[in-house]
C-alpha cells in the first residue's frame, strides 16, 4: 500500500538554494526560495534584479497555496515558453508550493536555440531544487478567538483535544487568543466551538 498524503499537506523547500547550468556560453544562475506570499515574491524577485543587474533575462516561476493553486510563470524576455514554462514544470514534478525559483541568464554570444532554452531553464531550476531538501508542512488557518475567562476551560479543552497551536494569547476577564488549527481539522473546531457561552471567532486568513 502506498503511502496515502493527508489533504491539508504539501511539500516546499526547508531553506533557499543557489543552482547552475552552463551552455555554449551562456550562464543560467538558479535560485529557488521557500515563500508563503506574492509581496515576499515581489521583494526577492526585485532584490535578484538589483544584484544581477547586468543579466540579460530574469526568469521566474512560482506556485503558493495548498494545492499550488496560485501560480506564474514569466520569461522576461525569453521566446514564449522556453523559460518560465520548465521553470514552472520542476514545481510541478517535484509537486511543489509555496516555493519560487528564480533563473538569471547571462548571454554567451551563441543562440541556443528553443530547445536549448528549455533544457538549460530547466536544467538550472533542477539544479536549485536539488541543492535543498524537500519537506513536508502542514496547512494551516489562523483564528482569533475572543471569550469571557468563565469560559476558559472549555476553550483550552478543546484547543488540547485538536492539537491547535497557540500563537498569542491575552487572558483577563476578556480573553483573546489567536490559534492556527490545520485546515482537515478546522470545520470540525469550529462546530465544537459553538458549545462555549459567550465566544466569537474570527478568521485571521
């Protein structure tokens, strides 16, 4: 039997890496980034702009989300498809989100070509992904919760029972608390939490 993956789980990279490929000349630098958002992405890929300024093309793909729902794939410049699209397809091989890789050509005076290009884009963003490591995380929602202290004990109970991670909380005879709950287990929390007097939630997502 194989190994069945849980619905609030995906894979991203542990920590950033660097890649390369080489080709007739040209260099194609890789840089592949765990991200959790589209304004990180617009810094990095500004940053790697600035620092690699006299490249000839920035190249970029990235899928965030569960399920990489959220995705781009650019080719700065590049024929239609020969850059973004690989970069793109070793997300997807790798079943990959939350993740960005970034590839920066320098040009080495011989044209090589569409299928060139896509080997070489592709070969670079491999490259990247192979110089981290894989892991595993687990979906999560972000909830504030706001309750009365009479009421604190059924509220921990169930925050005990569902593993929910606490990540602030303010006790006085007005409590509040904000708590990630994995997204399998968030509409079963949130039916037990209509048994608790007094309490309201919100949906910090």
């Amino acid at each position: 039997m194989g190994e069945i993956k849980a619905s609030d789980s995906y894979k991203t990279l542990a920590k950033s890496s660097t890649g390369i490929y080489k080709e007739l000349g040209s260099k194609f630098l890789s840089f592949a980034f765990p991200v959790s958002s589209q304004e990180e992405i617009k810094t990095i890929l500004s940053n790697i702009k600035k620092d690699y300024f006299d490249a000839r093309h920035h190249c970029y793909a990235y899928r965030l989300g569960l399920g990489g729902d959220l995705w781009r794939a650019n080719d700065d410049g590049e024929p239609s498809s020969t850059a973004g699209k690989p970069i793109l397809g070793q997300l997807l091989s790798h079943d990959l989100s939350d993740t960005l890789i970034v590839v920066v050509r320098y040009f080495g005076g011989t044209k090589l070509g569409v299928p060139g290009l896509i080997r070489a884009y592709r070969g670079a963003a491999a490259d990247a992904i192979n110089n981290s490591e894989v892991v595993e995380k687990i979906a999560v929602k972000n909830l504030i919760l706001r309750f009365s202290y009479a009421s604190i004990e059924p509220v921990m109970k169930l925050i005990k029972s569902f593993s929910a991670d606490i990540k602030k909380q303010e006790l006085d005879s007005d409590c509040l608390m904000v708590l990630n709950i994995r997204v399998s287990e968030y509409t079963l929390f949130l039916d037990s939490l209509k048994g608790v007097e007094g309490l309201s939630i919100e949906n910090n997502t």
